[in-house]
C-alpha cells in the first residue's frame, strides 16, 4: 500500500522559509508526476505546486509563484517544496501525492504555521 510521508513542517514568522520533504514508500514516485496540496483549517484542499515525472517543468498556484519552489530527486524517491517569504495565508497542513489522480490515501501531511 503506498504511504506518503511529509516533514519539514513547523512555526515561522512572516518572511522566514521552510523545505518540506516528502517521500513515498511501495510507490516508484520518479514515474509520475507529483504535486504539493495544502489543507487551511476550514477550507479545502488545494493544489500548491506539481512537477513532471523529469522535474523538468514545474507549475504552481498564482498565490505562490515566485516565493515556493517543487524540486524532486529522483534518486531518492523525494519531492521537496522550498518555501521562501512566507506569510501567515500559507499556514496549513501540506501534503504530497501524485499531481493526476492523487491516490486516496493521503498522509499525515506536515503543519506549517506563519505567524509573528
């Protein structure tokens, strides 16, 4: 069963940055192409940034484009997101799954919270 494990997440103040990691076991992550969502208390989920299978292009939602980076390392079967001048409308729980028909079980995710 694929499980996706999220971490990097914590407390930052309006400015300040985070990479969040996520790796994925039972599951070739390098032959798909895969995706952040974040998760607001009371909102749904949302797509943050993707990447392709390559990492060759990425994408990324108009609310953080220029400040968040999706790289990967196929290698170690790793997607990371570089997060940089964060503000506290990025505070959510962020997770990682394949960017086309995510599968159903998500993670646990990883807390990322902005504030002063």
């Amino acid at each position: 069963q694929v499980q996706f494990v999220e971490s990097g997440g914590g407390l930052v103040q309006p400015g300040g940055s985070l990479k969040l990691s996520c790796t994925a076991s039972e599951f070739a992550s390098s032959n798909y192409p895969m995706a952040w969502y974040r998760q607001a208390q009371g909102k749904e989920r949302e797509l943050v940034a993707s990447t392709t299978s390559s990492g060759g292009r990425t994408d990324y939602a108009a609310t953080v484009k220029g400040r968040f980076t999706i790289s990967r390392d196929n290698a170690k079967n790793t997607v990371y997101l570089q997060m940089n001048s964060l503000k506290p409308e990025d505070t959510a729980v962020y997770y990682c799954n394949r960017r086309w028909a995510p599968y159903e079980n998500w993670g646990q995710g990883t807390q990322v919270t902005v504030s002063p």
